[in-house]
C-alpha cells in the first residue's frame, strides 16, 4: 500500500496490473466492453472519483494527478468508463485524416495501490533503465 511517506515514480513503473500501466493486449482484448461518459474528480494522488450512469465510485491509479490533468484537457469532452475492463479511455487527439483519434487508456484498480515497480515479475516483461542499460 502507497501512503503519504512513501517515494515512488509511475513514469518508471512496470506493472501491468489494477492501478498501475496498461498492456496493449488488454486494450485490445477489452476494446468491446461497455463504455459509458464519465466524470473524473481528484480525490487524492493516488485515487479519483469516476461517475457515470451505471456507477460511482472510487477507484485508484498510481498517478491520479495526472490522470485527471489529461481529463482536464480532454479532446470533445471525450472520458469513457469500461467498468467490466476497468479501463478508463481520455481523448488526447481529435480526428486526423480519416482516424477517429487517439485515447490515453488508464487501468483503474479497485483496491488500494500496491507500491510502482520497475518489473512486472507476475507478466515476464522487465522495464529497461536507461542508466542500467547504458552501464551495459
């Protein structure tokens, strides 16, 4: 569990699990799901508040600040909630030749945090560090 003494970076994080980054796969695989228009309140830098019409509730991500900066300057209004993937989708980009645009998918877990890591050691997939690949 994350609290307030706790030092961390989620821009080096390596989980792929509830909270923590999202796997391409998982976006695939979920991309059918459900989405409904959602609101997005910050409730602390590890948690937000995501209201839609079938749900409200709060849910965590290990970098909560900057996931509610990216609702802030969402394209079209444009934040889905998936509650059976747990994926939140913000619009980062509108429409370019044809595309329907680009989204930021958050992985939302439902339990507390657990601490951000370089590896994933449950998936296989080791982050690299640039000054431990560099020394290499």
């Amino acid at each position: 569990m994350i609290n307030q003494n706790t030092r961390y970076d989620p821009k080096r994080c390596g989980l792929y699990k509830p909270g923590h980054m999202t796997h391409y796969i998982q976006c695939n695989v979920m991309r059918d799901k459900a989405r409904y228009p959602a609101v997005v309140e910050l409730v602390s830098p590890y948690s937000v508040r995501v209201k839609t019409e079938v749900q409200d509730e709060i849910l965590y991500y290990h970098d909560a600040v900057h996931l509610v900066f990216k609702c802030t300057v969402v394209v079209d209004d444009d934040i889905a909630y998936s509650p059976e993937a747990q994926l939140l989708y913000v619009k980062t980009n509108g429409p370019v030749r044809g595309t329907k645009g680009s989204w930021f998918p958050a992985y939302l877990g439902k339990d507390e945090l657990t601490m951000c890591d370089t590896v994933d050691r449950d998936s296989g997939y080791y982050m690299r560090r640039g000054s431990e690949s560099d020394a290499e």
